[in-house]
C-alpha cells in the first residue's frame, strides 16, 4: 500500500495516486482491510472514500455519453430474450 500511495513523479500525480487509492480501499469489506493493514475510521469511508470513488467511476461515463448497450438492455422488456 506503500509503495502504491507513493506512486507519482509529481506532487500532482502522487495526489492523484493517493485519491484513487483512498476511494478504491475504501470500497473494500472490512475483512480485507484488517488483511492489508488498512485503518481507516468509518465516517471517513463513508463521507469522503464512498463518494469519491462513485464520482471517479462515473466520470467516464459522463465523458462519453451513454452507452448504447445500457440503453438497449434498458429498453429490452423483463425477460424477453433475443434469438
């Protein structure tokens, strides 16, 4: 976790680094976190890790527009199936 917190050239990069770290373990159950040696209180996981994490992976989407596959396994009715 070290090694990966530390990653970066630049102080930008290794900020960057450390969000992402942050959101991604803060998503992990807490049996992995006790595995890895992470502690991290709660409030801190649920009011900053959670949803940072969501907006990290969500902006993607918001760059690319919707896809099209969402769209259409929306639009397909509950159960159909295609032949």
């Amino acid at each position: 976790m070290r090694f990966l917190r530390a990653f970066g050239r630049t102080p930008q990069e290794r900020l960057a680094v450390r969000l992402l770290t942050s959101a991604s373990t803060g998503l992990l159950p807490d049996w992995a976190r006790t595995e890895l040696g992470i502690r991290r209180p709660a409030p801190v996981r649920v009011c900053w890790d959670r949803p940072l994490a969501t907006a990290l992976g969500r902006t993607p989407e918001w760059g690319l527009g919707p896809s099209r596959i969402q769209a259409a396994a929306r639009e397909r009715p509950a159960g159909a199936r295609q032949e």
